[in-house]
C-alpha cells in the first residue's frame, strides 16, 4: 500500500504503518485511516489501489469495506465468534 501512496503524490503526506490485529482480529486483514478513524476490514490486497484511489486520495470511504463504528470493540458484535 506504500507503494501505491507514494505513486498517487502522498509521500510525506500520508504514513502507512504494519500492526497486528489491532484487537480486531474477527474483521480479519485491517485498515485503519486516521484521522477520521475509518476501519476497513476484511481488507485484501486489491483492495489497496481502491483505499488509496478513494480514500486518501479522494476523501470518500470505501463503504463496501468499511467496518460498522458498532461493531469495533464491542463483545456484542455478530462478527465475534
């Protein structure tokens, strides 16, 4: 994904960091935009060009990705096993 930022103009404008799960581990590979806390989950790699493309270059959510404020640290969430 750094790779694709940089290609888009976002160098030294954007900062693409690896983690872990981020305690969220039942929404499966995450995204996590900051700093409008936006969390994409289920994230595969060609879903990056669209992050990217939509999000950080454009301003808009990916909303097919993007993981319900409802469902982020919650033990209610109907993703949770």
């Amino acid at each position: 994904m750094s790779q694709l930022a940089k290609a888009a103009g976002l160098a030294g404008r954007v900062r693409i960091n690896k983690s872990g799960c981020l305690d969220q581990c039942e929404h499966g590979p995450m995204v996590v935009v900051y700093p409008e806390a936006v969390w994409y989950g289920n994230v595969q790699p060609e879903d990056a060009a669209e992050i990217v493309s939509e999000h950080l270059v454009g301003g808009r959510p990916v909303e097919r990705l993007r993981v319900a404020d409802e469902c982020l640290n919650t033990k209610t969430c109907p993703h949770r096993s």
